[in-house]
C-alpha cells in the first residue's frame, strides 16, 4: 500500500502520528525503541527526497516526527513478518508530485527501517519480560533528561520493585519467579502508553518514563499499574499473589542531572517500602515526600 498525496490549496498541520495507518494498529505490548534510533536513517531520507521533514511512527506513536505546515507528502507502511507496525513519512513543505520511483525508494528505507527495529529489539529488549535492558533503558533516560533540559518539557520516572520477590523464589522455585516477572511486565505495558518506556533494571527491579508528564501524572500512573500487579493471576500459580512498591520523580529545574533523578526515585521507592509497601510514594518539586497513593 503506497500513499502519495499531494494537496494545492490547502495547507495542513501535520499531527504526530500516521493517521492513514489507525485502524491497521494493533496495541502495543512491547517495548519500543526511541525516537534517537531513527535520526540517522531520517536524515538521510531528508537528503535523498530534498524535504524539510522525515516522520517514523510505529502503531500509530510517533518515534520521530516534525511539527510544521507541509504541503505534501508521501506515505509507506512499515511492515514486519506480514504485519503492519507503523508507517514512514517523508513531508514537503511546497507542492510536489512524488514519483513512481520516489514510492520504490520510500519502500526500500521502509524496509532498512523495519530492520533497525528488529536489531533494536535483539540488542535492547530482555529476552524473559520483553521490557528494555537496563542500559537501553539508561540511554534512553539520558537523552529525554537532556531533550527536556533543552525544551524545558515534561516527563517523569518511575521506580519500582515487586514485593517480597525473593520469598517466592525460595517457595516456589525460580521457574515460578520468571512466571511472575513475565505476568508482570505483561501487566504493566498494557497500562502504558506507546510513547512511555519501560525497563528492567535489575531482577525484581523495574522503572517506567512517562513521557510528556508532571508527578501527578506520573503517580496516576504508577497506581493504576501497582492495582494492575495486585490484581494478577501468575499462569501456572494461581497461589501466588504480588505486589509492587513504586517512587515517583518528575524532572523539573531542580533535578541535576539522571543520577540525581533516578536517586531521587529511588529514595521514593524505599520510602514506600518503609510505609508498608505496595503504595505509591511521589516526590513533587522540592517536597520529597508530598503525595502518598495507596
């Protein structure tokens, strides 16, 4: 499916997302990688085609995308193993006829496109929960620290651990512990957002970036997944029950840098711990221990 259009009298706001591809969408369920993968490849699109503007969405959220007013543009599926998994844009901000040949080129960086994904996903998704590794996840907190330094934008982290985790291995053996592990990061990337991240960073130990999100937002988060993992039937052992204790941070002007922000969460987190677990404990800007969801 190729989708070239070109618009002569009118110009239009180009949204962040591939409206053309919303109902082909499928929810997503795994981690995704971030708009920074994608630079290098749209770059060399916008030299190839001479556009402004280079869009990659995949299911229908943006992974890097332009605002702008554009005239034009031409649009290609991204399709893996006969799935559609998001679609490639390249925007014009002139009018302009795209090409029998431009659509075969949209369709070979299609494709190169759909590889990085693939390669993403070997090197930065952990093989037993599907969420992100604790370096991609690291690297991906750097780079929307400093992106939000520079845009004076929003976003928040989230710790946190599942409770008494070491009990259930020693009770039920670590079969049962991955049980748990992979029940729970399926429950939680169902609460998420595409355009969150989400991260395992140690055994038991996971953390979410809400993008675009105050503490509050954040912390409304944060409870909907704690009520998600105390709700959860683990496959196999319908005797195990989890909970989670969760730290809430949002980076605001008084966070130094991604050490001081992911201390920060992690004081929340044991502080919910010390509280009596599986609650929320949220930091709002300068009030360490402001808010507390149970």
């Amino acid at each position: 499916m190729n989708i070239h259009v070109n618009i002569p009298d009118q110009d239009f706001d180009v949204v962040p997302a591939a409206e053309a591809l919303t109902m082909l969408s499928t929810p997503v369920h795994v981690a995704l990688p971030t708009p920074a993968q994608f630079s290098a490849m749209t770059d060399l699109i916008k030299s190839v085609f001479h556009v402004p503007a280079v869009s990659v969405a995949l299911h229908g959220a943006p992974a890097n995308a332009e605002g702008g007013v554009y005239r034009s543009f031409l649009e290609i599926p991204l399709i893996n193993e006969d799935e559609v998994i998001g679609s490639l844009r390249v925007l014009d901000d002139v009018e302009r006829e795209f090409s029998d040949r431009d659509c075969q080129l949209l369709e070979g960086f299609a494709r190169l496109v759909v590889d990085q994904v693939e390669l993403w996903a070997e090197a930065s998704r952990d093989v037993l929960t599907g969420a992100m590794t604790r370096r991609a996840f690291s690297d991906t907190l750097r780079k929307t620290f400093a992106a939000r330094g520079r845009a004076q934008g929003k976003a928040s982290l989230v710790l946190f651990d599942l409770d008494h985790f070491k009990k259930i291995n020693d009770t039920w053996g670590h079969a049962a512990g991955d049980a748990v592990l992979k029940a729970v990061s399926r429950a939680v990337l169902r609460e998420l957002r595409v355009e969150d991240s989400f991260g395992r960073v140690g055994g038991e130990e996971f953390a979410i970036l809400v993008a675009n999100a105050d503490a509050q937002v954040a912390s409304d988060v944060a409870e909907r997944v704690r009520r998600a993992i105390e709700a959860l039937a683990i496959p196999g052992y319908d005797q195990i029950r989890v909970t989670a204790s969760f730290g809430v941070v949002e980076a605001t002007n008084t966070v130094l840098d991604v050490e001081d922000w992911t201390e920060r969460a992690d004081t929340q987190l044991y502080a919910a711990k010390e509280a009596g677990r599986n609650r929320v404990h949220v930091a709002m800007d300068e009030k360490p221990l402001a808010a507390v969801v149970n």
